[in-house]
C-alpha cells in the first residue's frame, strides 16, 4: 500500500468513524426530540383536561347561584306572606277585643 492509497484509506476511516458518531448523536437528537414532544403532548392533555374541569364547575357555580337566588327570592316572598298573616291577625284580635262583652 503506498502513501497516496495509505492517506486515502484513512481518509475514509476516519470519515467512517465521525459518521458513526453523527449518527449516534443524530439518534439521541432524536430520541430527545421524541422524549419532549411526548410531554408537550401529555402537558397539551392536562391543560384542556383543567380547561373541561374549569368549565364544569363554571357551570356548577352558575347553577349554584341561580339556586340561591331563587331560594332567596321564595324566602323574601314567605317572609311577606308572614307578615301579612301577622297583620291580618293582629287586626282580628284587636277587632275581637274591640267587639263589647
């Protein structure tokens, strides 16, 4: 083998070798690129799992306050009520005791 063949040889070991270690890096690139994309999808996943739970109880806070709304107006509508009974029967009694024995 002379020095020209010699050189040439090298040459191409030493392009094989770097190549090898392209590669190797190549395949841990992708493999890290791989590995994020997995969590960026699973992180993707979480987040519109907490936007549905937001919205759900957004609704549950809705129904919740309309509930109590209409239990405060039935309250505000008996307590009337009472207080009109209260009336009606505090004028029979001051009608009965008015009334002469």
């Amino acid at each position: 083998m002379d020095f020209f063949n010699f050189g040439f040889f090298f040459f191409v070991v030493v392009i094989c070798i770097l190549s090898q270690e392209n590669n190797i890096e190549q395949c841990k690139l992708v493999k890290e690129r791989d590995s994020l994309n997995a969590k960026l999808e699973n992180q993707f996943s979480k987040s519109n799992q907490l936007q549905e739970k937001i919205l759900e109880k957004d609704q549950i806070i809705q129904m919740l306050e309309k509930k109590l709304l209409s239990e405060q107006i039935a309250v505000v509508q008996l307590s009337c009520e009472h207080k009109q009974t209260l009336d009606i029967l505090n004028l029979r009694s001051l009608w009965i005791r008015s009334i002469p024995c």
